[in-house]
C-alpha cells in the first residue's frame, strides 16, 4: 500500500549546519508516529519541511503518492492536504473562535461559508467546546486554545496530521485534555506525525517511536522495543536523562 507519507533521503542545512541528514521516513495510513530527540535533532524542521514551511535541500517527500516537493506543485494546494499545530500562539487574538477555525475554509477552500461554519461547528461539538464558539481566545484556558487549534487543522479533512509539541507550553494540568483528544483522532484513523517530550503518551499512542539524533533517524520501533529495550547507546542515554 501507498503510504500516506513517503521522506526519502532529505537534507536540509542552515547556513552551513546540516539539520536533515539523509533522513528517510515512511508513515503508512492510520498511523500514529512519535518523533522523539534531543532539543536541536531537527524533529521541528522535518515536520516544517513536510508542510512545505521549509525547503529541503536535497530528497523526496511524496505525500499519497504524489511528488510534493517537485517545484511545480502548489505549496497551498499540498497544504490543505495537511493540518499542523505548534506549540503555542496558534490562534489569531483578535477573532472568535469559530472565525479562527473558518478562515483557512472560507479563505482557501472558497467553500460556501455556512458550510465552513457548520463543520466548524460539529468538530467543536465532539470536543466539548460549542459554547466557546463565540469566544475570544484570550478568554480561553491554553488546553482549550490547543483543541481549537487542533479543530482548526481537521477542518479541512487532512489526509495528515502534524503536531509539533503541542502540550509543552500548557500548565501541567492542562496537557490530559489535549493529550485525550488526541488518542480520540488516533481512534478515529487520523494519519499523524508528532514531535513530543511527552514520552508516556508517546508509548501510549503511538504506533511507532522514532528516535532523531543529529538529523538522522538513529532508532525506531514499536514503543515497547524503543522505550523497553533501546539498542543504540545514545537512545539509551536520551531516555535516561529524559525519563
Ligand atoms: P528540534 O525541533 O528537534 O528541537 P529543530 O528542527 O527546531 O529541532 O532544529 C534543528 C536545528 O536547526 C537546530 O540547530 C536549530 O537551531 C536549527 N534551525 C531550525 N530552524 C532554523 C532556522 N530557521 N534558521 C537557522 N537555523 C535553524
Ligand atoms: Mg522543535
């Protein structure tokens, strides 16, 4: 089967420093990754290059197939293709939170505007947060704000999900709820890639850990094996200091 997400080979360099080091990487549909790694090893710079946010060097990264990083393609049109959420500061400040979820569908999609705002609608229904609709963000708590964000990147029906430590500016009491909604996604069969320091969810959700060093994959498995039992000295070393 075609696997949703195909990295073949990238490099990517900041003047001079190389990030992506020959990195291969393959998620198939319904997956959940866990990208894990020191501060520094290039899991935000690969989750960066697959949105198309950054230009890679050199490699291939195919999404459904399909050659995205070919420079004919249409950066906007892959990226309807693909929901992302950082860390933190996701939502614009000065719109509710239903126009914060509708700008990209309104905007990109051209869809009808009702629709947008229905669909809106449903997904923050599912998450518990329809009588947030009206809302300014900064009437939100940081758990809340995050599930917004998340229920912005779905909207669009993303073949791929990318989520870039999305609980590590939450208060420790706030990470359960975004942490739950993602398992929920992970029931549903939502594909997602995600970079965490959250390594007990990570062994819980994901289907398979993959450990960053130096912009390479140094080690990957099922998170019994990676967490259980690491065979490379390093991963070793990452998950004592870490756990
Ligand atoms: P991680 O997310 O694993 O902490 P990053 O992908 O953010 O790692 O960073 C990997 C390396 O790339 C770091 O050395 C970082 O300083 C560098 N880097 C990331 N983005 C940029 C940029 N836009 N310009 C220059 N250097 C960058
Ligand atoms: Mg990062």
């Amino acid at each position: 089967m075609t696997p949703v997400l195909r990295c073949e080979n990238l490099r990517k360099s900041f003047r001079g420093n190389l990030v992506l080091d020959d990195l291969s990487l393959d998620v198939a549909e319904h997956e959940v990754v866990a990208l894990i790694g020191a501060s520094g090893s290039g899991k935000s710079t690969l989750l960066r290059c697959v949105n198309l946010l950054e230009q890679i060097d050199d490699g291939l990264i195919h999404l459904d197939g399909e050659h995205i990083t070919d420079p004919r393609v249409d950066p906007d049109r892959v990226r309807r293709k693909i929901g992302i959420v950082f860390q933190a500061y996701n939502l614009f400040p000065h719109m509710t939170v239903l126009d914060n979820i509708t700008l990209a569908p309104t905007r990109v999609h051209r869809r009808v505007r009702a629709e947008a705002r229905e669909q809106a609608m449903s997904w923050l229904a599912r998450v518990g947060l329809a009588d947030k609709a009206g809302e300014y963000p900064d009437r939100l708590s940081g758990g809340q704000q995050q599930r917004v964000a998340i229920v912005r990147a779905l909207v669009n029906s993303p073949r791929l999900l990318l989520l870039d430590e999305v609980t590590s500016a939450l208060d420790p009491e706030l990470v359960g709820e975004v942490l739950t909604m993602i398992r929920e996604l992970k029931g549903e069969g939502m594909t997602m890639v995600l970079a965490t320091h959250e390594m007990g969810f990570a062994r819980q959700v994901a289907d398979r850990i993959v450990f960053l060093d130096g912009g390479r994959v140094l080690e990957q498995g099922p998170p019994e094996e990676v967490f259980g039992a690491p065979r490379q000295p390093r991963t070793q070393q990452f998950l004592r200091r870490i756990v």
